[in-house]
C-alpha cells in the first residue's frame, strides 16, 4: 500500500491532545500514532481470539462425563 495516499481526519480535542502528547513525551505525530494504532490492533487481535475462543466453548460444551457416557469402549 503507498502510504502517501492514505488520508483520514482527526477531530480537533484528538488533534490537541496529539499536539501536547508531541511535546510532554518528545515523540513525533507518526511515531505516537504508530504507537496509538499498534495498541490498538494487539487489543482487538485479543478480543477477536477470545471471542473466537468462547465461540468454540459454546459449540462444545459438553462436560467430561457426558462426553464419555455415550461412548463404548
């Protein structure tokens, strides 16, 4: 993906806070952005593997005993 070609808009409490984020912690807007975004997808790559950790949870959820029960050995 070329990366001069993506645009997107902040709002400006995002853009004050940004600013004085650039200053407190020395850093500039991309590297606090990279940051801000790289947290950003580790959460929902969590959220997502737990969602689909309860979803498979629900489609088994037998437990120990019933599974068994029905089995002959």
């Amino acid at each position: 993906m070329d990366e001069s070609k993506i645009n997107f808009s902040l709002n400006n409490a995002i853009l004050e806070e940004l600013d004085a984020y650039t200053k407190i912690l020395n850093k500039d807007y991309s590297e606090i952005l990279k940051e801000a975004l790289e947290d950003y997808f580790d959460k929902q790559q969590k959220m997502l593997l737990e969602k689909n950790l309860d979803d498979e949870n629900a489609m088994t959820n037998l437990d120990f005993n019933e599974f068994w029960d029905d089995l002959d050995i």
